[in-house]
C-alpha cells in the first residue's frame, strides 16, 4: 500500500496555510508547498508566502527553490517534493501537502513519470528554429505523421506543446501519447486524505481576495515588483507572469498607474479562484470544509481530526 499523507488544497485565500499549520501543530506534521510561485525566491509579498510568524515553528518545503529567472517544470517540483515527503514520512511525521497549484499536486500524488525534458539540448533548438522558420501548422502536421492523436488535440499555436511532443519522439522513439498512457497504468505514489476549503458563498470569497491584494499593496507589492525587474529579471519570463507581477510589472513599465494594476489583480484572483474550485472539484473523494464569512479554524481542525481518524492517519 502507498503511504499515507495529508493534503489541504483550495482557491486563493481561502486558508489552506494556517489550516495546514494548525494540523501540523496537532499531529507531528511538516507542510510541503504545492505553490506554483512560492517555489521562486525574492517573490514574498505576491506569493502570499507564508512568514516565519505565520509559520509558527514548523519546517516548510518547497518555498524559495528556485530563482525568477529559471522556468520551472512540474516534473522538476514532483521530483524534489517528493524528496521531500519521503523524508518526512522517513522520520516518522506526518507530510501535509498544502497548495492551490491542482497540477502540482495531481502529478506528485498519482507518481506520474515525466519523459526526459533538457531546454539545453540541440535537439530541443533545432525543432524553435524550425518553428520559427516553418511556422506552427507546418510542424503540427509533421506531429501528425508521427503522433496523429496528440496533433488532433493541438492547435497551430501551441508552439511550446508541439514541440514538446516532437521532442519526445525524435529523442525516445515514443510519442508522448503513448509515454501517457504509460505513466497513467503506474499506481498511485502516495494515498492522501484531501481537505478542500472553500466559502460558503461566493461574495465572501471576492472580499478575502480583495482584502489580500490590498494587504500586499500595503505590504510594498509595488516595490517588490519593481526591484525585481530592477534586478534584471525578465518581464516575460514565467515567474513575471503569476497574477500581481504581470499586472503591476505592466503598470510599472507602462502607465505608472499601480491603483489600477492592484483593481485587475483583485479581478485576475477571483478568475483564477474559480478555475481552482473547478479542478478541485474533479476529486470526488475530496473532503470539503465550507466556510461562512469568517473562517473559523478551530472548527476546521476539529473536522479535519476526525476525517484523519477515518483515513487512518
């Protein structure tokens, strides 16, 4: 049988951090990020990282991995967070994989493999060059001589996945569909119990995220993005495109006008909240808390005890 974990996931702001503290607290427990932008070190404020405050003494990984420059892969996050779960679970504690990043915690969960990935190898520039040169619709359809069912699900415009999967192809004599289909047959890594906050109702939800971006802007958002782009830090690299750095990058390049970058990135959240709610709610045997308009916390760890007992854990 698979080893046993914790995860808390749910949209933005909806408490997964200090839910997941208060479980670590309770059950000799260590909280593995499963952020998508908190892997990036010099990005606090956005990010929402957790503070050594709110941290309240217990170890958290997955935080500060990685530089703003680098682009990083979801095999590259399940290869090390699953080091370091298994070194938790090693130690006899309990991991808690806390985090609204689905992908990330989907893939590190179900012990999916990834085929080889190197930005750095000919092959992979051989096949950009050729992009730009031919265009998209050229090597979709060579895609299609080799891997007629991924091509069918691509559109000329999806350089990035077209070239991917020629990639594999040409560089493991597989098409990444089958390589899927592979990975897909593999048992689970790990069997987790999984909570999923959530509001109640919605207008609640829009208010916390509203409230947040404001706390950031109160926080020095503003100089944050600007002193990484100060640094050098590229404004189209994948770091500068989570929610607060695009839009407050944008202003801080373009119009100047921040009040109205921090009013998109309220927008830019509650969209991103919604598409959250819709991945999680694909896990049907997700264990919801809902709250009022108030989190209340003690209630949370209470009912979240007592699914731990259900589970096993």
């Amino acid at each position: 049988m698979p080893p046993k974990i914790l995860v808390v996931s749910g949209p933005t702001a909806s408490g997964k951090t200090r839910l997941a503290v208060e479980l670590a607290l309770a059950h000799n427990g260590e909280v593995v990020s499963a952020d998508s932008m908190q892997i990036y070190r010099r990005m606090d404020i956005g990010t929402a990282k957790p503070t050594p405050e709110e941290m309240r003494g217990v170890p958290h990984h997955m935080i500060d991995v990685a530089d703003p420059e680098e682009d990083f892969s979801v095999a590259r996050y399940v290869d090390l967070a699953a080091r370091c779960v298994d070194d938790i679970l090693a130690r006899g504690k309990l991991p808690i994989l806390a985090g609204g990043t689905g992908l990330y915690i989907d893939s590190l969960l179900s012990g999916r493999t990834f085929a080889h990935f190197d930005e750095q190898s000919p092959l992979r520039g051989e096949l950009e060059e050729r992009m730009r040169a031919e265009g998209g619709q050229a090597l979709l359809e060579e895609l299609g001589k080799v891997d007629p069912d991924s091509a069918a699900r691509l559109h000329p415009n999806d350089e990035k996945r077209i070239v991917r999967a020629l990639e594999v192809y040409y560089s493991t004599g597989k098409t990444i569909t089958q390589h899927n289909a592979e990975t897909k047959a593999i048992p689970p890594r790990y069997e987790a119990l999984t909570l999923t906050l959530a509001f109640s109702h919605r207008e609640d939800m829009w208010a916390r995220i509203d409230q947040r971006v404001d706390e950031m802007m109160a926080a020095g958002l503003v100089q944050e993005v600007e002193d990484l782009l100060q640094s050098g830090v590229p404004q189209r690299c994948t770091a500068m495109q989570a929610i607060g750095y695009k839009e407050m990058a944008a202003a801080l390049l373009g119009s100047g006008d921040t009040a109205a970058a921090a009013e998109e990135i309220k927008l830019r959240s509650r969209q991103y909240a919604k598409r959250q709610l819709t991945w999680f709610r694909r896990n049907g045997a997700a264990k919801w808390l809902y709250w009022d308009r108030v989190p209340d916390f003690a209630a949370a760890l209470q009912a979240s005890t007592g699914s731990m007992k259900e589970f096993g854990i």
